[in-house]
C-alpha cells in the first residue's frame, strides 16, 4: 500500500496496483469511535448498528488499510488523518 497527496492534504490511499482505496464516511466514524476508545458494542450502540454490522465494518477496514488487527488500523487511520485523539 502506498499513499499521495490530495487536495485536502490528507494522503490518500492505494493499494499495490495503484489504484485509490476509499474508506466510507462509516467506516470513518467506526474507526474513531475505535480510536475513542469504544469496544464493539459501544460503537454499536454509539452508531445505532448492530454488532454484527460493526464487525463488517471493521473486516472491510483492516482490509482496506491492510492493518491485522484494531490497533494497527487505528494507527495507520491516525497517521493518514482519517481520525484524530481528542
């Protein structure tokens, strides 16, 4: 995975071939409930999901960030600008 520079100066993500990957605004808002510190459930409930929904959300993530696990994902969202500590 690699990444550029867009227009928002956040980098944008690609994946080995060089084509862009995008995570959607919920899955923006799953990682930083993650980020927040909120377990599975919290971000359900936080999120009006359901658990099973969060997971989803949290494979296609790990996924597209090619993270193995939360708190690889959180980082590299962290380092990209995707979330932000409070």
């Amino acid at each position: 995975m690699t990444t550029t520079t867009t227009f928002q100066n956040r980098p944008a993500l690609t994946d080995w071939r060089g084509f862009p990957v995008t995570v959607t605004r919920r899955e923006e808002e799953v990682l930083q409930a993650i980020c927040d510190g909120c377990s599975t459930p919290e971000v359900a409930t936080r999120l009006y999901l359901s658990q099973k929904t969060v997971k989803n959300h949290l494979a296609s993530i790990y996924q597209k960030l090619d993270a193995r696990d939360r708190t690889q994902a959180v980082l590299t969202a962290l380092r990209l600008g995707i979330v932000k500590l409070d």
